[in-house]
C-alpha cells in the first residue's frame, strides 16, 4: 500500500515540476505582443469627425446652400415617411410646424420653430441625426435646403429663399429671448491643465 502511495506521491511531484519549468517566469515580457496605440489622427481624416456647430453665432457651419424648393424634394425623399405631409406630423413623430408663441403658456407645442433659440440647432440636428435610418447620409446641400424648408413651413422664410451658413446664423428665431442664463457656480468653472489644486481645494471655494 504504502509503495502505491509513494508512486502517486513521486507522480505528483513530476507534473508539478513540468508545469514550473513551462510557465513564463514573472517579470519577463519577451514575448507578450507589444500594446496597440494606434496611430497619429490627421486633419484631414478628422473632417468627417468635426462637425459640431456652435449655435450661437453658427461657427462650423460648412460651405454650401439650398433653396426652399429643393428642400421641399429633400424632404418628400427623406422625412416624408415619418414627419408626415408638410411636416404635421406622421408615423414617427409629430409635428414640427406651428406653436410660435406657444412657450409663454400653459400649452407649449415644440417645434423649430416655437423652441430653438437659433436656426443653426435645426441644421445641426438634421445633419448629426437624420434620416433616423441613415443619418448623417445627407450632403451639406441637402441638410442647407431641408433646414431652409422647414424654416419656411415655419413662417420664417420665404418660398424662394435660400438657405447658407451666414443667412442661418444671421435669422432671429422667435424663441431667441426665451432662454435664461445658466449661473450656477459649476458651469463657470475653469478647466486646469497644469498645477491644478487638490479637487478638496476647489470644492472648499465653492
């Protein structure tokens, strides 16, 4: 008995060695494949990616334009199926026309027109989001022309107007005076780069 016992024992202690001489010794990175950084992002390969519009003053709105009448076309293409005839609503969502002067009651409609404070919020969401089932698919042309249509369904364009990044930073929108300042202490913070104080520092200030 005792013999079996010696030879499972001395078993043991041979599997144990083999995995020790097999296992990679700590420390050691020899053959560990070197780490995936990537590589250097150009400028012109960040294009496609930067196409945030501050609103405000319409800085970012890319070159181009487009005329009523062809976002009219845009739009019985495009968001026909979902935004419904002349913009009043359809399968998906519901109107985007009217309710100007709505925000001062009790009974707000949300539209483009009732709502933002610029134009350039509608070329900006039409261009990051739209069509819902391949946005960011329309030309700079395109999203010009179906923002400058739907503006005009609004009241706020003429039918034979055209639409570019200066006329839509330059368009009062009836909501513009609508909005109040954000004052709260945290939004007027100033991000620190270098030497920047404990976060418990910052936090006593305010």
């Amino acid at each position: 008995m005792r013999s079996v016992e010696t030879v499972l024992v001395l078993l043991a202690a041979v599997g144990i060695a083999a995995c020790a001489t097999q296992a990679p010794s700590q420390g050691t990175s020899a053959s560990a494949p070197p780490p995936k950084l990537g590589k250097p992002v150009s400028e012109r390969e960040l294009v496609a990616w930067n196409i945030d519009i501050r609103t405000p003053d319409g800085l970012g709105l890319p070159a181009g334009s487009g005329s009523v009448q062809a976002g009219k076309k845009v739009y019985e293409a495009q968001c026909l199926a979902c935004h419904g005839e002349g913009a009043k609503g359809g399968s998906m969502f519901g109107t985007m026309v009217g309710g100007i002067g709505s925000f001062t009651t009790n009974t707000r409609v949300l539209t483009p027109g009732s709502m933002y404070p610029y134009a350039s919020v509608l070329f900006d969401y039409v261009k990051r989001a739209m069509p819902m089932n391949a946005p960011q698919s329309l030309s700079d042309d395109e999203v010009y022309a179906v923002t400058g249509y739907l503006l005009h369904l609004n009241g706020l364009l003429p039918a034979d107007a055209t639409v570019n990044g200066p006329s839509l930073a330059a368009l009062k929108m009836p909501n513009r005076d609508g909005f109040i300042v954000d004052d709260r202490p945290d939004v007027k913070a100033v991000r620190c780069m270098s030497n920047c104080a404990p976060i418990s520092a910052a936090l006593a200030k305010n």
